[in-house]
C-alpha cells in the first residue's frame, strides 16, 4: 500500500496537491472542496516533517513562506523587461497599426490582444523544468530577488507540467489581487483592526514586496503569464497566441479573456467589448494591450528606447484622479445613520463629473485622515459610488485640522450619539428629524414596501418641505387638491413655469393617479406593513417571518420585546430594535392614524402553532437576558414559580431556595429593583398569556385551500406582478418555490415562460395560464 511508503505518500499527496491548484487556477475548474485541500496539505506537511530528508523546494508545503531575509537581493535580468507605449485614442491604435502595415507591407495583421492587467510585472525562471527564481521588473534591467515570496503564490507552478520544455524559460506576466479577494481581505482587516490595503494593484505590489514570506503567503494573489523571456534549450511555436496555448499547457495562468483578432477594427472591437464588461471582470485592467503575433514581424518592428514597435496598451480613461475635499457634510438615513459625504471640487473621473464622493462613516475618515483643504485621490469604478481612497500628504494646507462627527444633526440639531459598540453615529432626533421623517417616508412608499406607484423623491421632498406631510399616515389624507396645490406652490418658490398649467388648464391627471396609488396601497400584507415601518433591522426577512409567527398587527404592536426573540433569526438586538420602535408613543399614533385612514392588514391570522414551544417562564427569563440567569437558573426558576407574576412577588431568600447560586440570585433580585425591568417582566409575562390564548395548539389546523401544496411562477404575467401573484397564492397556504419537481402540484406559466414550462410539461404537472390563476384566486377570495 501506498500509505505504508512514506516517499510515494508524500510523491501523491504532492500530486494531488498540485493538481489542485491547477485545476483552480489555470482550467478555473476547481475539483476539491477548501477542507479537503488543507487536509491533504497537512498529512503532506507532517510526512516531510517525519522525513526531513524527503524535503524539496518545491513541495506544495514550501509555499506558506519561509523565514523573512533582510533585503532582496539584486537580479540582472537576462533579457530586459520592457514596458509599453500607450494609446488613449482610436487615431494612436490606428497609427500605431499604420506603422505595423507598412513596415512589413502587410494588410490587416493579426494580433493577439490581452486584458493589461492592473498589477505587478514580473519574471519567474525555469531551469529543467523548476523555478529556480522569480524577480520583479525593477528598472527593467536589474530587479528584486523575490522568489521566496512568489513561491507562496499557488498560480504560480513550482514544477512545469507537460513535456518538451526548454532547459531555461522564463515567463513573464502579472501578479495581481482579484477584486473578490481584496475586499474579503479588507474585510477581514476591518474586523481585526488590521491594515486594510488601498486598491489591489498597491495590495499586490505590496504584499510581493514583503521581506517575510509568511506575510505574503497571507495575501490572495494570483498571477497571469502574458509572455516569454529568455528561452534556451528548445524552440517555442512561432506566434505569441500559440506560446500562450503552450505556457498554459506547462501549467500557467493565461487569461481566459485573450484572443486573436486582425486590423484597426479588430483591436478596437475588442477595446470595447472588455471596456463594456470591465467591471464585470473578477479583476481591476487599466487597459488591453495589443501584440502583433507573429513573432518574425515583432522582430522585424524592432523597439524605440524601452517599448517594442510591435505592442501598445491601449488605456481606459482613469478610475482614479486627484481633486480637493471642500467640505464634508452629513447626510441622515432612515434610521438616523449620520454618513459623512465628501463634496469635491468637480473632477472628471472614468467619463463622469464627479462633485460628491461617500466617506462610510467617522471611522473610514480617521483611518484616511482627511481633512477639509487636503488633496484627495478618488475613485470610481463602474457605477458604484465614488469614493476617497486617500490623501495626497503633500499637498495638505497649513492648519487643516482633522474632522470630527458634530455634535448635532444639522438637519434637525438634535444630539448625534453613538450607541456602544456601534459603528455608527445617529442622529437622536427620530421622526421629529425632517431628514429621518422623508427617508421614512420613501421607504414607506417604496416597492417593496407599500409600493405606492408614483410616490417619487421629488414629490416627498415637496410634501414634506411645504409642511402636507409630517408622517406616513399624512400620505392616507392627501386629497387631489392638495396635490396640485403643493405643485403650483413648489413651481412658485423654484420659478419654475408650471408644467402642471397647459393651455391654461391645470393638469391634474398625476395628482389623481397618485391618489389613486396611494388609495390601492391601503389593503396590504403585514409583512409589508411591517417592513414598511422602517424599523431598524427589520429587512423584508424578518418582518416575514416576524408576520409568519405572531400573525396580526394588534397582537405584534403590544408585544414587549423579549417575546420577539422567539421568533427564530431574530436576537436581542433586533428584538430590543422592534421593542424601541414599539415603545415610542409617536410610532404608536402613527399606527394609529394609518389604521383609523382605513389601512387594513389582509392576512391576519393567528399566531403560529409553532409558538407555543417557546411561551414559558424559563424561556423567557433567558429572553430577558438578565445577567448570571442561564438557561439552567431559569428552569430551576420556572420549576419554582408557577408564573412571571408569582416570581415578581417573591422575596430574594426564595431564589435561593428554587435552588439558584447566591450570585445567580442576587444579579437577579438587584435587577428586578431596576422598576423598568420588574415592569418589563411582569408586561412580558401577561404578554405571554395573551399569546398562549390565542395561538392554536396544533399544525395541522388548515388555513387555506392550497395547504401543502407548492406552486411554481414562470413567465411574465399581465395582470400582477409575481410578487403580487407569489403573496396571494402564498395567502391560500401554497409554498411557492422557484424549480419544478415532480411534487410540484401546479406550474402557472405567465408570456414568454422558459425551462420551467418544459419541466412542467416533462413530468406532467399541471399548467394553469394566467386566466385560470385569476379565476382561482377570485374563487378563494386571495
Ligand atoms: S506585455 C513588451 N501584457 O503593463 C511587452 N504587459 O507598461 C511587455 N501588463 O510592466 C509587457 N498586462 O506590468 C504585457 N497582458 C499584458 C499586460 C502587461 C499588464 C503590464 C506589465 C508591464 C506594463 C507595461
């Protein structure tokens, strides 16, 4: 057996290892799962630490670094690295094609064009088919002695694969972060209080560049081969694409998205296509880089100084450019988030005018040490939010002083204050803030939400600001008139000329389909009722679920908030969230009003069955989180006192008969003298009585026609969105769920319905069209 061997162990495990990486970094076509890998890495580590004399330099072992050295050494390099002239414009690709024609009177030659990858240039040696040595560019001629640090790079191979290579290659190509790894990386520094890195390109220059080893093989890099160098010993295909086919079949990294195409229109066909998908790409490009392939004709152009006449990098414009911060303002969410915004001098950056950028919060601000005045490099990628990525130091004005959070909202001057342990500053005012009070109100109003069709950002910023809207509720009073008049009164103090006055009559069509939509959002579901509060943490997950088991707004808006944790997903601090939302008497005549404006919740029910479970006293002295009562205290407790209102009315001495800890007894005596928390128990404990009244003892009790039976919505329907149809047929007891299977009960195929018709009709379930889930939803009254 293999096993008993350890040099054929140790021979397969490095096989197995090495494929591996293979597989995950050239063929992108990963085979074994991240535990599996470790696992083999492992075994394989502790084999060569029992037989150090097994030990070589290229075992898949060697690349989790080995000891720092004190500086890299120099490397001449044997033939130089060159760099590249840039083209930034269609006229420079054509002349530098031009130049190519008719210096080798050829017509439309082909190319083989390449991503220009953002990140560090360098050159790995192969002798007899081992790295023996990897350097950066450096100047071109001399660079770094890096090899330590590239042989923790797992795209890197430490052996060639295949056969027939020359004695001595030398490969060139690019050492990058992808994007996934970088902001996993950040991430993970964030949350330790690390170092995060600037961009991928300086995470992969930097990290290369570190004189421990260790360190390096810490960093996600990756690498990608674009070309030879020296090469002696055996002859390579005569095109750099055939060369490239070659390097990937000796186990490099070639990029995926290379490809031959001939002329002008060729090259700048392919400029477009990668520039059209760049942020698409798992890593950051500058640009593509334009090769001639034929390798007799890059010989024949020749170089001028550094750069061959053969290749050009053909840019994108910029990500990044420098501008100065001239303020920084806050900007109030929802929830009262306080996020700073820094507004720039207007700057041009990847073909947009950028004037605002985000900054994250007060702590990304220390951590950049901006400041007002200072010179900033920002960043924009796709279309994602522009953003400062640092300061320039340098150009920092004399008596910049460093930023602080103010201490009040500059909407509402209310405190801003930063609960413990949160990132976050907030703003203290809630709904009496008019920021916070139009961020609820569009998320009120928003799709996915009470989705009132129409309700845009102008129009809440109208409402609000000319004193129609102070709340939610206010949107259920608006009449047609007020409508109009709040337009006409918006246009006066904008100047504009009213669009709403044409010929001389006031158009009121929008005001009467924006009443219209605000009047269909009236009958909704509780859970969008309850996501649409706006109560902090409450996303659409937890309000569904939060709908799911207590069933009915009345039962929910009195609950105290340790019964939420019942639910499951939800923790004390979403639960203590919900509780804080609830005990605002403002939030609380809010609801009121909706409800008196004639708001009604369709799917009331009654609370889960599956409740019941977790209503008892032990239970809920765990919820209370009070402190030294564990789950064992609180049974002894609930095993003690037949109720909340019994253990209320217990002297101390009783805890420790019940059998608690002196400690646990005494936390839990000096907490009850807190009166809130006495209260807060003995609310909890009726609560819980109310519950256990009302909910069903069983599951099995049928709440509607489609009871355990699950449906599947393909296609595009008329008449609802799927949404909608999802909801109501969710409504009648249905699951509702997105592949069909044999137990599938029906399949509603809505226009232009794919796969999953076919499925259905594989297998033979049941397709209703839209017509018959129409008529059956009428019929059940959903
Ligand atoms: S070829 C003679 N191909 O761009 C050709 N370079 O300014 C030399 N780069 O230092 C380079 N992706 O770091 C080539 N597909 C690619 C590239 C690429 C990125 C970088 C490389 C080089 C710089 C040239």
């Amino acid at each position: 057996m293999a096993s008993h061997d350890p040099a054929a162990r140790i021979a397969d495990l490095r096989r197995r290892l090495d494929d591996a990486n293979h597989r995950y970094y050239v063929l992108d076509d990963p085979t074994i799962a991240d535990a599996e890998y470790d696992a083999l890495l492992r075994e394989l580590e502790s084999l060569e630490a029992a037989h150090p004399e097994l030990c070589v330099a290229d075992s898949p072992t060697q690349r989790v670094g080995n000891a720092p050295s004190a500086a890299f050494a120099e490397v001449r390099h044997a033939l130089p690295m060159l760099s590249l002239g840039n083209a930034f414009s269609d006229e420079e690709v054509a002349d530098f094609v031009r130049r190519i024609e008719q210096t080798l009177d050829v017509e439309a030659p082909a190319f083989s064009v390449e991503p220009k990858l953002d990140g560090l240039a360098i050159s790995l040696r192969y002798e007899d088919g081992r790295f023996v040595q990897g350097a950066t560019r450096g100047d071109g001629a001399t660079g770094e002695d890096v090899t330590a640090n590239l042989r923790t790079v797992k795209a890197i191979p430490l052996a060639l694969r295949g056969r027939d290579w020359p004695k001595v290659l030398e490969v060139r190509g690019e050492v990058y972060m992808p994007l996934a790894a970088f902001k996993a990386y950040n991430a993970r520094a964030l949350a330790d209080g690390a170092k995060v890195l600037a961009n991928p390109r300086n995470g992969a220059a930097g990290s290369l560049r570190q004189l421990d080893p260790r360190i390096t093989a810490q960093r996600p890099l990756a690498f990608y081969a674009y070309g030879v160098g020296a090469v002696e010993g055996a002859e390579l295909p005569p095109t750099h694409s055939a060369t490239l086919a070659r390097l990937r079949d000796w186990g490099f990294p070639v990029s995926a998205e290379s490809r031959v195409v001939r002329g002008v229109d060729g090259l700048l066909g392919y400029y477009r296509d990668i520039g059209a998908r760049r942020d698409a790409l798992a890593f950051d490009i500058d640009g593509v880089v334009y090769k001639l392939d034929d390798y007799a004709g890059q010989r024949e152009m020749g170089f001028v100084s550094r750069a061959p006449r053969w290749a050009i990098a053909h840019k994108f414009p910029a990500q990044e450019q420098a501008t100065v911060l001239e303020g920084i303002d806050i900007q109030i969410g929802r929830t009262g988030a306080a996020t700073p915004v820094a507004r720039l001098r207007p700057v041009h950056v990847a073909g947009v005018v950028v004037t605002n950028a985000t900054l994250h919060n007060a702590d990304q601000i220390a951590r950049l040490d901006v400041r007002v005045g200072d010179t900033v490099i920002v960043r924009r990628a796709g279309d994602v939010i522009p953003e400062i990525v640092r300061v320039v130091p340098e150009h920092r004005p004399a008596g910049a002083a460093p930023w602080a959070m103010p201490a009040q909202c500059p909407v509402c001057g209310s405190e801003i204050v930063r609960e413990e342990g949160e990132a976050a500053w907030r703003c203290s005012g809630e709904l009496s803030c008019p920021a916070q009070r139009k961020e609820a109100i569009r998320h009120f109003a928003s799709r996915r939400a009470m989705d009132i069709e129409g309700l845009g950002d102008r129009y809440i910023e109208d409402l609000c600001d000319l004193g129609y809207v102070a709340s939610v509720a206010d949107l259920y009073r608006l009449t047609v008139d007020d409508l109009v008049d709040m337009k006409r009164r918006a246009d006066e103090r904008d100047g504009t000329t009213p669009e709403t006055v044409k010929a001389g009559k006031v158009a009121t069509k929008w005001a009467d389909n924006l009443i219209e939509a605000i009047d269909r959002s009236r009958a909704t579901t509780l859970e969008r009722f309850l996501f649409a509060l706006g109560i902090q943490h409450v996303g659409e997950a937890t309000a569904k679920a939060l709908a799911a088991w207590f069933g009915d707004l009345e039962t929910i808006r009195r609950l105290p908030w340790p019964l939420f944790k019942r639910v499951p997903d939800v923790g004390g601090e979403v639960a203590r969230a919900i509780g804080h939302f609830l005990d605002q008497p403002g939030n609380q005549q809010v609801i009121d009003d909706l409800l008196a404006r004639g708001l009604v919740v369709t799917d009331a029910h009654a609370p889960s069955p599956k409740l019941r479970g977790g209503l008892d006293l032990a239970t809920l002295l765990v919820d209370l989180e009070i402190p030294k009562v564990t789950r064992i205290r609180a049974e002894q407790l609930a095993a003690a006192f037949p109720s909340a209102a019994a253990l209320l009315d217990a002297p101390q001495h009783n805890f420790v008969t019940a059998g608690l800890p002196a400690e646990s007894a005494q936390a839990l005596a000096s907490w009850l003298e807190v009166d809130a928390n006495a209260a807060l128990l003995a609310a909890a404990g009726d609560a819980m009585t109310r519950l256990l009244a009302l909910t069903p003892a069983s599951v099995s009790t049928a709440t509607g026609p489609l009871d355990g039976q699950t449906a599947v919505l393909t296609g595009t329907l008329a008449t609802m969105t799927r949404d909608e149809a999802k909801a109501r047929l969710e409504a009648l007891g249905a699951k509702v769920s997105g592949s069909v299977s044999k137990k599938t009960a029906f399949v509603v195929a809505g226009e232009a319905a794919g796969s999953k018709l076919d499925k259905a009709t594989e297998l033979g379930v049941p397709v209703w069209d839209e017509a018959q889930l129409v008529a059956f939803l009428a019929a059940n009254g959903a």
